[in-house]
C-alpha cells in the first residue's frame, strides 16, 4: 500500500511541476501500463531500447491472434528494423504468432539477416512452428551457414519435424568435422524417430530405407547413455561403487 501511495504521490508531484513521466518503467509500470496502442506507435521510436520493448510489449498483449495487422507489424519490424536486438525480438515473437506471411518472414530472416544471433532466433522460431514447408530452409542453413552457432539451432530446430528429407540431412550432419553439430544432430534424430542408434551415418541411413513411419515414436528419445560424470557414488556399498566405477555403459562409448 505504502509504495502506491508513493507511486501516486510521485505521478502528482511531476504532474504539478511540469515534469513527464514515462509510466512505462520503474513502480508505475504496474499501476499505469501504457496501451496497446502508444506501444504501437514507439515502434518508431528513435531509441533502439524503447522499439524493443515495445515489441516485447506486443507480443505479450495476447492479440496478436485476434488482431492480424499486429503480426504483419511484427513481420515487418523482424525484416526491417536497423537494429539487430530489436529484430530479434520481433523475431522470437513471432515463433508464436500463426499468421499471414509468418513463417515466410522467419524464413527470410534465417536466410538474409547480417546478424547470426538474429538468425539463431529465426531457426528456433521456426522450430516451434514446424511447419513442413520451412523444413528446407533449415536444412540449407545447417548445411551452409557461416555460423556454427545458426547451424546448431538449425540441426536442433529440426527435431520437431516428421519429415524424411530433414532426417536424411541430419543423417548426412553425422558426418561433418565439427564434434558438436554431430553430437546435434545424433541427438535431434533420437527425438525424431525415437531409436538407439550409434552416431554412424549408415546405422541412421538403413533404419530410414527400412522404417515404414521412422516417425512412429516421434518425440520420445531414449535415455542418453551415462557419461563419466553420471557414474556412481558411495550410494549402496564401497563395493558398488567400485564396481561401478570402472563399468562402463555398453552405449558410453558414443560419448568418447
């Protein structure tokens, strides 16, 4: 009660001096929210700071659904905005937006945007979304992207997807150099098809040509095997223990 009288008092006092509050920042944020509207119009806002959180702003109001031209907006802030964090932050938002010209948006973004973090957030927002028509798009990023890191989130996005071509690629991610895009993609064909399988691309490539629906068990990973770090402490005896010290998990060794 005390800090509202305060915040009220302090509204008062700027109010009878001339002063502009900004009631979007600090203790009045809660009790004075700025509407939807005004929110709308700082997208133009000359401070990147203040474009940002509106965007934020946005996409939390719960009518970017209901209201189509909010995410056409935020369509045209993830394409258009000259500052980077900005754009990624449309572009997360819009990774839960359904709408006109979405998923072409976050798929422009992934291919063109300068900036790989920008990028990185477009891969992801397209993996919540996994739409089978933007599965290619992810599949040229993993396979071409100057970054490693827009190539990680691409092989990761993939997971979501039940699509052949987007396994058989990260079957064919099996065999690249870097130690964890392969480890990326062994993971995200675990979560597609749900089998056990080495990190061999001709394990992977068989259980493809041979599966009926290799995405029958879409979603449900198995366990991963034990690292050295999981392996056992004085829990049941020091005979335990040493023995499970120097065992080894028969599937560890895909973690060597």
């Amino acid at each position: 009660m005390r800090r509202r009288l305060l915040s009220l008092a302090m509204l008062w006092l700027a109010a009878a001096n001339g002063c502009t509050v900004d009631p979007s920042t600090g203790p009045l944020a809660r009790l004075f929210p700025r509407p939807l509207g005004a929110r709308v119009v700082e997208l133009e806002n000359e401070n990147p700071d203040v474009r940002r959180k509106a965007v934020e702003a946005v996409a939390k109001s719960g009518k970017t659904e209901t209201v189509p031209s909010l995410g056409r907006l935020l369509c045209l802030v993830a394409r258009n905005d000259r500052d980077a964090m900005v754009r990624s932050a449309a572009v997360q938002a819009l990774g839960d937006v359904n709408g006109e010209g979405v998923l072409e948006t976050l798929s422009e973004v992934l291919a063109r945007d300068e900036n790989p973090y920008v990028r990185t957030d477009a891969a992801e927002a397209l993996g919540r979304h996994a739409a089978p028509e933007t599965a290619r798009a992810l599949v040229g990023v993993m396979q071409s992207d100057s970054s490693v890191d827009v190539r990680l989130a691409a092989e990761d996005a993939l997971r979501n997807f039940k699509d052949r071509s987007a396994a058989e690629a990260l079957v064919n991610g099996l065999g690249k150099s870097d130690v964890a895009e392969v480890q990326k993609c062994w993971e995200s064909l675990r979560y597609m098809t749900g089998q056990d399988l080495p990190r061999e691309p001709a394990a992977w490539d068989a259980f493809l040509k041979s599966a009926e629906d290799p995405f029958a068990r879409h979603g449900r990973p198995p366990p991963l095997p034990k690292g050295q770090s999981q392996r056992p402490r004085i829990t049941k005896g020091v005979g335990d223990f040493f023995k499970g010290l120097f065992e080894k998990d028969v599937r560890e060794s895909e973690l060597e």
